[in-house]
C-alpha cells in the first residue's frame, strides 16, 4: 500500500516501533515482535512525499496520523 506524508515535505525517514506504541490494543501482528516477543523497528522512506509500505504497517501509520491515506491534503475538522 502507498501512504502519504501529511506535511508538504518531500523527503523524510521515519523510524517506527508499533509493538511498543502504547495507543495500540488487542492483537498485533507477530512479524512487529522478534522470537522473544521483544517490539521490531521499522524504517519507512518517504520520496516525493510516498512510501510504499506494508499494509499493516500503512494502516497503524494512518491510524496514529503519522501518514495519509491520500497526497490530497484535506482541511482538519473542529
């Protein structure tokens, strides 16, 4: 899946660690923890503004509002 920085920035490395996000509940997906169920760090690279990302991974990084699911930059709600 493709997502989108939500800044006019183009380029940007973002280092995340969903397993160890506190906002996170229920079930997470066993490849976000190694064998002794400690939290993985992903590095997601952001070109012209997109990175293309596993879907897990694109949906917790729109969840958390770290990335958009469109490049359309969209006014906020009140």
């Amino acid at each position: 899946m493709f997502v989108y920085l939500p800044h006019k920035k183009s380029t940007h490395t973002m280092h995340i660690c969903p397993a160890g996000d506190p906002r996170l509940k229920g079930e997470m997906p066993s490849d976000w923890v190694d064998d002794k169920n400690n939290p993985l760090t992903f590095q997601v690279e952001f070109r012209n503004g997109k990175a293309e990302v596993d879907d897990q991974i694109g949906n917790y990084l729109i969840e958390t509002g770290l990335a958009r699911k469109t490049k359309l930059i969209m006014p906020e709600d009140d």
